[in-house]
C-alpha cells in the first residue's frame, strides 16, 4: 500500500476545483500521494481530468458507502 503523505476531505457538491486540489498536491512530494475523499458528484470525472491536465497519476479509485469517494492521487512533477 502507498505511504499517503496528505489527505484532504472535501464535503458537498460545489464541484471540487483545481485550485482546491493544486494547494492540496503542493504539499505533497514528487513521488508522494495526495489522498483525496469527497461526496461531490463532479469528482468522478473531473478528477481524472485534472491529473491528465497536470500530468499526476491517478492511482486508485475506490467507491465508498454513502456516496463518498476515495481518490489516491501520486504526484509526478
């Protein structure tokens, strides 16, 4: 299992936005992980977006109960 070296936890469906996840990542190492939980609906496919946009490595999607979602993300650059 990766080390996790931040994790945020975002609630509500203002749609997660890139400036949320980029001061997130700038706290992470290159080669670290930024674990991202949240319920909003627009993660699903904005996050795997963004780490095609900015060239991070989405490791893992995980479906959790009640709606949340687990995204590791592994940042590249």
């Amino acid at each position: 299992m990766e080390v996790v070296k931040k994790s945020i936890k975002i609630s509500g469906s203002h749609c997660l936005g890139p400036v949320e996840l980029r001061k997130a990542i700038a706290d992470v190492p290159v080669g670290g992980y930024l674990e991202v939980i949240t319920n909003d609906p627009c993660a699903k496919e904005d996050i795997p977006v963004w780490c095609k946009f900015t060239k991070n490595e989405l490791v893992e999607y995980t479906e959790l109960e009640g709606g949340w979602m687990r995204f590791l993300i592994k940042r590249t650059r």
